[in-house]
C-alpha cells in the first residue's frame, strides 16, 4: 500500500505571502516587502493588520492566488509513489471553501475530490506525513511533520524542514526509493 | 483526554431521504414512498435515477434539508463527554460546501468550525468512533464503526447499529460512565 502524504494549500502549494501583499497594495495603496512577513504571523506585517485580515473575506480572495513555485510538478510525481491528500484548514473562511475547491480544480486537476480535505483542526487527519507551514498543525499530527518554509515560520527550529518543493522532492528521494525496492521484492 | 467522534451529515444528523423524496415531488411530480428506498441506493428508488441525481447539484438542495429527529439533543449531549466532529464527504458535490457549512451553522451552532471536516475519502479520518450510513466508510475506519440505519443499509449485517439518537445515545452510556469514573479518579 502506498504511504499517504497530506499536503497543506496556504504557504505550501498556494503563494498566499505574495497573494496578501498584491491585494493589500490594492486595496490599500501601501507596498509590503515580504522580507517584512519573516518570523511573525502575517497579517501583523501590515501597517494596519485589522485591514489586512479583512481582505480574507473578499471574494476571490483565494481564488486568484498564485502557486507557489515547483510545486504542481512535484505533487505530480509524488503522487506516482504516494496517496496524496490535500488537507486545508479552510473552515476558519467558510467563503474559501468554493474558492479552494475551483482553484484546485484549476491548477490540480489530477487531484481526484477523493484525496481533497477541508477541515478545521488537523488533529483528525491521519497520514503517513504532513507537509504544513504551521506548528499548530505539526506539533500534533500523527505521522511525520515537515516544515515547508515561509516568512513567518524562518525561526522555528523543530522538524524536518523544505525550503522549496525542489528540497521536499529531495527529501521524499529516499522513500521513493524504499518503496521501489519493496515492490521489486514482491 | 475525551474521545472522540466523527459523525456523518446527510442520513445521520441530515434528513436526506425525506429532503429527496419532497425535492423530486415538486420538481417531476412523482410522489415516491420511503420504503422504496429500503435495501437499494436511494437514486434507485425514483422512477428516473439520473433525474433524480440531477437534485443533487441544484442549488439548495443541501442547504434546506430537513433533520434527523434528535440528532440536536444528541450530539449536545455527546459534546459534553466527546470531542464531536461532522465529518461529511461532501467533496463529490462541490456545490453542498457552503450549502453544509450554512446548515451546520443554522442547526448546530455549537459545532465550532475546527470540528467540522469536509473530505472525500474518510479513511484519511481519525477518530475513536464513527456514526455513518454507508459501510464504504465504516468497513474503513481507525476507530469504532457504528452504522446508522438509513432505508439503503436495512439489510447489512455487520457493525454495530443504531436506528435513531436514541439508541446512538443508549451506546455511548457506558463510555460516558466509563469517561466519568476515570474523571472522578483524577
């Protein structure tokens, strides 16, 4: 059987830090660096976080953002080697909820509704691994944590951490390999 | 630390059969029996299935459902023992996520958002019980599987059954006790 990989969307395979900064600068008129977003939650990067937090009500908020780099091709050949879960808090804006479904649908095709999970607490969510950028999903997850980098989470220095999707290929090299070995002993 | 349990939504807590039947009435004309459904898919039950599955993608179809009697009381009572989450594979029809979301928020406002779960497939799901109509999530689940009797599942034989709140109530005495004793010893 394959091992399971749930992969989180926000900071992970969806660019929100760039998405949050574009919207803010216009609806707001004030450019944010992202450097500005390192090692605090993001909305406090803004001159005006209340702001900020508003933008993630407006429609199409999370239905235009963009990907992060990598990351449609590496979904594509893990999933040659793993069942690939995409697991999103996405309860917190019930507004996303059809947002992140057609922007999956968009730029994840072959991610069946079978493998799509929109929750609150993870805690529920069992799998073999979770690549997540936030510890309140990896500290209590069942199977191996990994900590895909962002701006806000640059000083955490618990779990296995990627930096990109090219590191978390790399990371998953020696899994897929296991896993070749094993079905070539059967 | 409580339990927990993952309940389903449409013929658990959602009164789908009954919504079904009222839904094809006013729409093809045809009033069908809720005993039509017993034994068979409930699509199978209408004179025209496809037509039938067709009201499974018109827009409030989910959302003004009727509820399964007690299933309120119930799932209040059960909160005060058991960490209680919806979990609903609502992703095969991506047009019910706001509309379940709305519904949950309407009928059972004390469900937090982080217990509420919309997913595909469940085996992904982790939990100490699950209360569901259909053995393709029973037969698969980590915890305790306890089939809720819908017309569809009258004739399966395995698992645990309960007919309505009442009984899923009587089932869960014991580990509300057993909770209560380990409590009391703390």
């Amino acid at each position: 059987m394959k091992k399971s990989i749930a992969i989180d969307m926000d900071n992970v395979i969806v660019d929100i830090e760039a998405n949050w900064i574009s919207w803010y600068e216009r609806e707001f008129g004030v450019t944010v660096a992202r450097e500005a977003m390192h090692g605090i939650p993001e909305d406090q990067a803004f001159p005006d976080p209340l702001a900020a937090r508003s933008l993630l009500y407006k429609p199409g908020f999370f239905r235009y953002a963009p990907l992060i780099a990598g990351s449609q091709e590496a979904l594509l050949k893990l999933q040659e080697h793993f069942e690939v879960y995409i697991v999103s808090a996405a309860m917190e804006f019930p507004n996303s909820l059809p947002e992140k479904y057609d922007w999956l649908a968009e730029h994840f095709p072959f991610i069946h509704w079978k493998n799509i999970v929109f929750c609150g607490d993870k805690k529920v969510i069992d799998t073999d691994f979770l690549i997540d950028d936030h510890l309140k999903n990896l500290d209590f997850c069942k199977g191996t944590p990994i900590l895909f980098t962002a701006g806000h989470n640059i000083n955490v220095t618990r779990h296995q951490r990627v930096n990109n999707w090219e590191e978390a290929i790399s990371f998953f090299k020696p899994h897929i390999e296991g896993l070749s070995i094993v079905s070539e002993l059967k």
